[in-house]
C-alpha cells in the first residue's frame, strides 16, 4: 500500500484500482505549481512511474550494462594484426611477438677493432722503442693490468724492429661485409730520429697461425703471405679451421657469426716511420674505406740507431717493480 499526502490528506492507493486513483493523484499532483518542476525533470529523462513499481521497489528493472566494444583487428587466416601494428597474435591469439627491426647496411655494418704493436694472445718477444720526449725509465712502475708496451706506444713509442698490428673485423648481426682491399699509407719516414732507450719484456711464446700480410718499411714493399705462423719459429701443424685463407675481394666475407682477423707484420731496420692503413669494404650494394693509423696519430716503428741504446727491462733486478738497465742494442735482433 502507498500513502501519498494532499493538503494534509492522505491518498490511499490500492493494486486493485491503481489505474484510476495513480492517474487522479499524478494528475493533481503535476497540476500544482509547486510540482511543474519535477515533472519537467521526471518528463526530460523519460521515466515512467507506475503504481506498481511503488508499491514493489525491488522488482524494478535496472538498465542493462553496455559492455565495451573491442577494436577490430584484421584476420589472415590463422594469424590476426591488432591495430596498433605492433603486435601478431597466431591462431588462439594467446603468442604474441613484436616484429624485428628493420636492418640497415651502411658503413656502421662493419666492425673494425686494432690492436699495436704486440701479437694477439701471448706476445713476450715484441720490443718497444721510447723516442725522445717520452718517460724515462726510472719513472716506469710495473701494472699488473696494464702492458709497458702498449702504454709507451700510445705515449709516443715506436714499435723497435718488428710489430704486429691485428685487425679484428666482424659485422652487425643480419648483415654480411666484403673485405675488398688493404693496403698501407705512408706519412713520414726520418732517419734522423732515434730512439731513446728500448723496452724488452724478455719473454717467449708459441706462434699460432694468422692471416698475414707483410710491410717493410724500409722500401715500402708490402705483400700478402696467406695464413702462416705470426712466430718466427712456427710449430708443426697446420692451421686450425677458422682462419680466412682467401684473397682479399669477392670470396673474403665476415658476418657476426663468422668473424676473421688480419695481421700486418711491420718491419724496420733503419730510420723513424709514421704509417697507417686503409680498409676497403662493402656492404649493402655500396663500398667505404677506413683508415686505421691516421696521419696526427699514426703507427710508430723504429730501426737501427745510430749510437747503442739502453735496454730496460723488468727481469734481472732485485726490485722487480721497476725497470732495471739490462743490455743494449746496435740493432733489432732479426736485423
């Protein structure tokens, strides 16, 4: 039963005659200024109130839930793009992976990685030469981390009599790169510029196979050995799988997977040289140099001095932290 007051008096509604008195009492009910208002608003929304529903609240009907829509995506068969192109869903739609970049062949596709003067792996024989202007040897500590060698070289040290510059070569992954061309570039060659004193690590290892290509730089004579011992007294055996034995050109490639190393064997009896070298490559239906050695920082070999030289060394002393004065040379030994 529903109650509704009119001016103190009470409006009783009953299911049996709800059609009469619910439309009598809505009708005062909106008639009044009083109640203009709320029907305007019960009208705008297009809400019905019957009696029923009054008399029964919690059987009214609630509005159904609109459930969100879902962005479509292209079908392929068994395999669906979803839109924002990023994303391949396979059959269920349960596997998803995000499709591989696109891969760019330019001069960055190759990776060149130099190392000067000493041999790669275990190099107790290369000397280093101190040019004048360089540390001097009682200033010298021993570095567990660090090679004396490598250290004068980047200083202003030259290679004394023989060095070895090996050149690493790989490429980016996805891409594979020619190896066209190497050859050496000269900057200057003094006769007159000595070495100071020279280091000698007086140590010795196996040789191991390389590819090498031989520079003198007394006569600028430059050739290509093939694979052979980087050790002046190379062991028995051949060269393991691996190492490149093709020409430079057409049949030399390295990719990321399948990486090589070159080796250039620097030789100096006589004077001061500055040399580098220019790598010829192509990739990607184009072809680029790269210098390595660059005339403001060149490689540095040295030969005969004109006077006998000093030689220092870290073995033979009763300090083994520092350089003791060992022998001294006229020339490189295989001079």
């Amino acid at each position: 039963m529903l109650t509704i007051r009119d001016r103190g008096r009470a409006i009783e509604l009953g299911l049996g005659k709800y059609r009469v008195w619910g439309r009598f009492c809505v009708e005062r009910l909106l008639s009044k200024p009083v109640w203009q208002g709320i029907g305007a608003v019960i009208g705008a929304v297009g809400v019905v109130i019957s009696v029923a529903q009054l008399a029964r609240p919690d059987e009214a009907v609630l509005p159904p839930v609109q459930e969100p829509t879902q962005q479509p995506s292209k079908q392929t068969g068994g395999v669906s793009v979803e839109g924002n192109g990023n994303c391949v869903n396979v059959g269920d739609g349960n596997n998803c992976t995000v499709s591989a970049p696109v891969i760019t062949e330019d001069q960055n596709s190759l990776g060149v990685s130099p190392t000067w003067p000493m041999s790669l792996g275990c190099d107790g024989g290369t000397t280093v030469a101190a040019m004048k202007g360089d540390i001097a040897p009682g200033k010298v500590k021993r570095d567990p981390l660090k090679d004396i060698r490598a250290v004068l070289t980047k200083e202003h040290g030259a290679a004394y009599g023989r060095g070895s510059l090996s050149i690493s070569l790989t490429a980016k992954v996805g891409t594979v790169v020619q190896i066209d061309n190497l050859k050496p570039i000269f900057y200057r060659d003094k006769a007159t510029v000595q070495p100071e004193w020279v280091y000698d690590p007086m140590g010795g290892c196996g040789g191991s196979f390389a590819r090498v290509f031989a520079l003198n730089l007394d006569n600028h004579a430059w050739k290509d050995l093939g694979v052979v011992s980087d050790s002046d007294t190379p062991e028995g055996g051949k060269p393991p799988k691996g190492v490149p034995a093709e020409t430079l050109g057409p049949r030399f490639h390295v990719s990321h997977d399948d990486p090589a190393v070159i080796v250039i064997r620097s030789q100096a009896c006589t004077g001061y040289h500055e040399w580098g070298v220019e790598l010829t490559y192509s990739t990607g239906g184009h072809t680029y140099t790269k210098v390595l050695g660059t005339e403001d920082a060149p490689f540095r070999s040295a030969g005969t001095p004109s006077r006998t030289t000093p030689v220092w060394t870290f073995m033979g002393g009763e300090d083994n932290t520092r350089l003791n004065l060992g022998d001294t040379t006229e020339a490189p030994k295989f001079c």
